[in-house]
C-alpha cells in the first residue's frame, strides 16, 4: 500500500469517526438525564449519582437517608474505620439488583421501580463496604451471611420489605448463604456465643479467617454448630 492509499484511508475513517461522535452526542441527552448530589452529615459523605430520569423524588430521599441511619450503626459495630465517602449510583445499565465495589452501590433502576419498598439493600449493600475484606480469604457465603445478619440486625424497614430470616428447612445447609445462613448467624449470636459473628467479621478482614475460628470462639466446628441448630433452631 502507498503513502496516497494510507492518507485516503486515513481521511475516510476520520470522518466515520466523526459522524459516529457527532451520533453519539445527539443521543446522550435524552438516555443520559444525569445528576449528581452530594450529602454530607455527622463526618460521613454520600455523592448520589442518576442517570434514571423517573426516579422517584421520595424515593431518592429515603436511600440517602437510609444511609445516613445505619452506615454509622454498622460501623460502630463492624468497622470503625470503614470508608467515610461513599457512592451510590441509580443505574439504568446495571442489571443486578445492587453490587459494591470500591465505596459505590450500583443500584437497578428497574428493582428500584418494582420494589421500592426494599429499602434495606441499602443495609446489606454498605455492610459490603464496612467488611472491607479485600481478597477475601474465607468463603463467600460467610460474607453475604454476613451482609443479610446486619441487615436483620439494623435494618430501617425490613418487615415493610415483607423481608425476614425464613425458617429452618431439612433443605438448608449453612453455606446456603444469605438469609438461611444469616438465621444461623443470628442463632450462634444469640444462643452460643455472643460477639462470635463480629469477630469472625474481624478475622476476614484481618486476613486470620481460616475454618478453625468457629472452634476457637465456640469450643464447636461448623459442622457440630449447624448440628445442634437443626436440633434447637429457636432464636
Ligand atoms: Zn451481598
């Protein structure tokens, strides 16, 4: 290919590159009604990030000030030292119900829509940020058990949310995860050992988690726990 051929080419997708820009800029205005407001109360700052135009003003009130009711509570409990910024992000292009990451809560607009009385995964959500556990060394069903037992502990409006910790089932098994994990939380709380939860929190963000904690905190295995809850599931 000569230089002449290299040049006209050149040209040619400069301008599809323009015509494609000059598109896009035409577009965003009407899929991108983004606001951004930032809250900030008792040390704590919350930057609120939409791009979903039929937000619910009522709505938006509510997540901030869910946040601000108990994102200290879970801190003064879990983390004191967790992250005093955070984001929350009504997102129309995020497909989840909500996800964490790096101090940000991507929440769906659509779940938003149709469930605006699940106020509460604003809860389990930033008890994401307060575990702060990084890579996580233990397993991941400790951690969402984790995020649903605060979320029962501190939750703003868990029974409007028709949301409580189910029953124990001959189905369940500890490593379920979420709310049937976070019932046996409760239990080994309430019943063996109080503070076990918060120091199984602590050691997974310590990086000291391994399988033998359950036995150093209650003279119990995992197993042998989940055991006796089947026996006596009362909490
Ligand atoms: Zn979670």
């Amino acid at each position: 290919m000569n230089t002449r051929n290299l040049n006209q080419n050149f040209t040619r997708m400069k301008k599809i590159l323009l015509i494609n820009v000059a598109a896009l800029l035409a577009i965003l205005p009407f899929t991108q009604a983004k606001s951004q407001e930032t809250v900030k109360r008792n040390g704590y700052t919350l930057t609120f990030l939409n791009n979903y135009a039929e937000l619910d003003p009522k709505l938006k009130t509510r997540l901030i000030e869910t946040f601000f009711v108990v994102y200290p509570k879970l801190a003064k409990e879990y983390n004191p030292k967790t992250l005093k910024e955070v984001v929350f992000s009504v997102d129309t292009a995020y497909k989840g119900v909500a996800a964490t990451a790096a101090g940000k809560v991507s929440f769906s607009s659509v779940w938003m829509k149709t469930h605006p009385e699940d106020i509460d995964v604003v809860t389990h959500e930033v008890m994401h940020i307060v575990q702060d556990y990084g890579s996580s060394v233990g397993p991941w069903w400790v951690t969402e058990g984790i995020a649903d037992y605060a979320r029962y502990q501190f939750g703003v409006d868990n029974s409007g949310a028709g949301w409580s910790l189910p029953e124990l089932k001959p189905s369940h098994h500890y490593d379920n995860s979420y709310r049937i994990t976070a019932r046996f939380f409760a239990y080994i709380d309430q019943k063996v050992k109080k503070g076990a939860i918060r120091a199984v929190d602590k050691s997974l963000r310590d990086h000291t988690y391994t399988a033998d904690i359950w036995k150093a905190l209650t003279g119990k295995t995992i197993d042998e726990l989940w055991a006796d809850y089947q026996k006596n599931p009362a909490i």
